[in-house]
C-alpha cells in the first residue's frame, strides 16, 4: 500500500486552517481598555502577528498536503520561541484524516508553551519531550514529518526517524540557509529509503517538501539476493551470465523465452515508481545492473553516512542483543555492498565496540579462542 492521494480532503484541511489561521490574525490580545496595554507587549502583539501572518501561507499548504495525503501519524518538532501557524494546520489535517498528530519539543519550557498557545486557539495538543532520537525511536510509522532546518539536530531527526512502509512526506521550514550552503537528501536518509521527488517552494523563510519512498523502492543488498534466489528456484538464474555464456545446445528461441520470464519476474518484485525506469529492458542482467546503477552505486555521501551509522551504533545496557544485531547486520550488508574493501575483521571490530561493558567477557573469549586456534 501507498500513499493516496484525496483531493477532497485535502481541500477541507485547507480550508478550514484558512479559517483557524484568520481568526488568530484578527483577535486582540487583550480585551480590556488600550490604556491598559503596555507598549511592550503591543510591539510584542505586532510581532507575533507579522510571524503568524509570515507562516500561514506554509500552515495552509502543509495542512493541505497533510490532509490530501490521509497522513495517519504526523509528526512536527517545535521549540520555545517559533510559531504555532503550522502546528494549527496539521492539528486539523490530522483530524480529517482520523489521524494521530504529534509534536516532538525538546523540554519543559517548550512543552508548557506550545500546549497554551495551542489550547488558545482551541486544540489540546499530544506534546512529548524529549531528546530526537530517544523519542522518534518509539513513533513508528510517520507519514508526514515537519521539522525545523533552524535546530541543529534536523539532521538526525530525519535520520532516525521511523517511516511508514507506505512511504512519507517530508517538509523543512525556514530552508532557505540550508539550501544555500546544499540540502543532500541522500546522506540525511537511512538506507531504505529514496527520495521520489523534491522541490523548493519559497513560502515563509524558504519550505523543502520530499516525498520518500520506503519500500520496495531501492534494490538493496537483501532485496537483490531474494530477486536472484527466487530466479535460481525458477531456472532462470543463467539468464544473469548474459547471452554470451548460452550453452551451443540451446537454441535463440529458447534463450529470449527464459529472458522474457526473467525479466518479468525482476519487474514484479518492483514498485510502480521504480518499474518505469527500467521499463524497456528485455534483458535480465541488463535489467538488474541498471537498478543497481541507480540504487547502489558506490556514492561518497551515503558510504560515509553508512560508516558513520555503524560507528555509532550502540546497545544500551540490558538492551535486546537480538534486534541490535538485526540493526547491525542490516547496516553491514548494506555497506558491504557499496564498500567491497571494509573487511570483516572491521565489521568484527565494530561489533565488539557496539556491544555494552556488561559484553566484555564475551569480547575476551573470542579474541583468546581466536589467538589459541592461530
């Protein structure tokens, strides 16, 4: 399943953050005499107007792709200080879609805030605190994701952030620096996922909207060994060698028979935004050493992305040995097949490193069993 496009939805979401979004911009913020209004907080009033107003052309869109989108878990970070504009457009979306909308604030002061803004204008937000990593790990499935390029952390929060299978939406409000000096989506992604389409809208201080594939999208190393295994359990493995290798016994008419049958079995392991790229290839090993030029290619920024992700990958104490080596073997397959000079004896060094010190013994008896067999 995929992300669908609802264009009626989307259409309600718009407009009834038009309408919210207003009524902010046209409320006094104090309903006793002018007299009593100190000239501190006007200049602050027209501040925060001038902001809102900056904004609400982004709320509006964001609240309409949101919602257009049918985003099940939307997912924003906000600090002390920035504009609720936004954060009212994906409430709303997130109530047309029957959707969860949560925002990632970074402590206490910030949390107090956004929920007192966001309850003036009527809505009782979800807020959690906490550190990025800590708390994207536990949001799984984010269809749509806001985040701000003006925290030093954005980059690690889309890094660790848990996709939807059915792949997500991506937005980074006040952008405009970031791409100046060179947004690279390819080395602030994890590996399954690819980007689909990007673009820059100057809405605000500068929006960069992505839309991510996260599955059945990129051929990565796991993905091609079940293609080939499943055309080794159908007999059309030779097909990989190329024609050059057809055995003198078989005959032309055979050999494009097993092509064909090959090449149709490779397509339907993919999906349709992958499919048109390799659309008019009739052979199979052309087929797969296209997909590989396109998914796989020996890329400075994500091998180094890569690298740097198995560097810092820790187990915490009393941690679960079996999905941090699920996550582990996960993160070497996909460098060994990029990397073909990082060696074993580096994916076992790395390992060691990744385990906590209640692990050292076992690190002990490896390295001495090892020695005493050489």
């Amino acid at each position: 399943m995929k992300l669908v496009w609802s264009p009626e939805t989307a259409s309600k979401a718009y407009i009834d953050t038009v309408k919210s979004v207003s009524s902010l911009l046209s409320s006094n913020p104090d309903n006793s005499s002018s007299n009593s209004l100190t000239l501190t907080k006007c200049f602050r009033y027209h501040d925060v107007q001038c902001e809102l107003f900056e904004e609400s052309s982004v709320s509006e869109l964001v609240s309409a792709m949101a919602g257009g989108w049918s985003a099940k878990l939307i997912v924003e970070t906000w600090s002390q200080g920035g504009v609720i504009a936004t954060s009212i457009g994906l409430a709303i979306a997130s109530r047309h879609t029957c959707g969860r909308h949560v925002c990632v604030v970074p402590d206490e002061c910030s949390r107090s805030a956004y929920v007192e803004a966001m309850r003036e204008a009527g809505i009782s937000p979800e807020v959690i605190v906490g550190e990025a990593e800590e708390v994207m790990g536990g949001l799984l499935g984010i269809d749509f994701l806001v985040v701000d390029c003006k925290r030093e952390d954005f980059a690690r929060i889309l890094r660790v952030a848990k996709l939807s299978h059915r792949g997500a939406v991506l937005v980074c409000k006040n952008a405009s620096l970031r791409i100046a000096s060179g947004l690279r989506w390819c080395s602030l992604l994890d590996s399954p996922c690819r980007v689909v389409r990007s673009a820059f809208l100057p809405l605000g201080k500068g929006l960069e909207i992505t839309h991510v594939a996260t599955s059945g999208g990129s051929l990565s190393s796991a993905k091609g060994s079940l293609v080939k295994d499943l055309l080794i359990q159908q007999g059309l493995h030779k097909t990989l060698k190329g024609k050059s290798k057809k055995s003198e016994s078989m005959s032309d008419d055979k050999w494009e028979d097993l092509e064909l049958q090959a090449t149709s079995t490779i397509r339907l392991s993919l999906s349709d935004d992958v499919l048109y790229h390799v659309v008019n290839e009739y052979s199979a090993l052309k087929l797969l050493m296209k997909l590989e030029s396109l998914y796989m290619t020996n890329l400075l920024s994500k091998r180094l992305f890569l690298k740097q992700k198995l560097h810092t990958l820790k187990m915490k104490e009393c941690g679960d040995l079996t999905k941090h080596m699920n996550a582990f073997n996960k993160v070497v397959n996909d460098l060994a097949s990029i990397d073909k000079k990082f060696s074993d004896e580096n994916f076992v060094l790395q390992l060691f490193f990744s385990l906590p010190s209640s692990y050292e013994h076992l690190d002990t008896t490896l390295l001495y069993d090892n020695d005493t067999r050489s």
